[in-house]
C-alpha cells in the first residue's frame, strides 16, 4: 500500500462514518429526536478528520514520513474491510458505528506510534476523538433502554 492509497481508504472511512451519523440524524428524527444534535456533532466530528486527511493528501506532507517505511508490515487492511452499513434501526446503527469507531481508533494510534513531531501529535489527538465518539456512542445506546 502507497501513502496515497492509505490516505484515500482513511478518507473512505470518514466519509462512511460520516454518511452514518447523517442517517442516524433521520432516525432520531423519527424515533428519539433528542438524539438529533448528538449525531449532527459526531457528523461534525467526521467531517473535519476526513477534511484533515484531504489536505494530508493534497499537501503530501506524509510522503517522506516514517509511515512510508511501515506501510508493508503495519497490517492496516483488517480496517478498511467494512463494507457499507444498512442499519434498520437506530440501535442497529450505533452498534456499527461503535465498530468503525474503533478501527478508527486504532488506526490512528498506530498511525500515531510511528510519526513524529506534529503528525505525531495529531493522529494522537484524532485517535482520542475516536474514543470519545465511541464513549458518547456507549451512553447514547445504553439511554435507548436496549
């Protein structure tokens, strides 16, 4: 895998989460509406990691990185083998989000472990924003009584 095709699968992700947290703003619209703001953040939250690695990409700050000499053995693919969520119900749609978040959180503390200076510093912080989309995810679900 090249850095470049790294960038664009975490781009997918993002993007699929995000596309998630907009479904999960139509159901709460339907099913439990004081969820609403609680998926248009999380949305948000998607939005703005997807557009951080969109100018990685375009900026190609990350081609002469030590990620380029771990690309080979970092087994990153188990993560961006999720194929596209169709949940039928809201609880349905947090138990996939709570799984992508998770390959989110550990890609991007793998992602952290290896780079250094800023970038370092920024897939660290990405990889606890993960977590706590994943800890707001928990309570939300556990407040639905299921």
């Amino acid at each position: 895998m090249k850095v470049e095709e790294l960038l664009k699968n975490i781009i997918h992700q993002e993007n699929e989460l995000y596309n998630l947290y907009k479904l999960g703003e139509t159901f709460a619209t339907y099913e439990n509406p004081i969820l609403i703001e609680h998926f248009q953040w999380l949305a948000s939250e998607e939005l703005r990691h997807r557009q951080t690695i969109e100018n990685f990409l375009k900026s190609g700050s990350l081609e002469n990185t030590p990620v380029v000499d771990y690309l080979e053995t970092l087994s990153l693919e188990p993560y961006f083998q999720d194929t596209r969520a169709e949940p039928e119900s809201i609880e349905d749609l947090i138990l996939e989000a709570l799984v992508r978040e998770k390959h989110s959180y550990e890609l991007y503390k793998k992602l952290g472990e290896i780079m250094k200076g800023s970038l370092k510093e920024i897939f660290g912080m990405m990889s606890q924003e993960e977590l706590k989309h994943a800890y707001r995810l928990k309570i939300i679900y556990e407040s639905l009584g299921k």
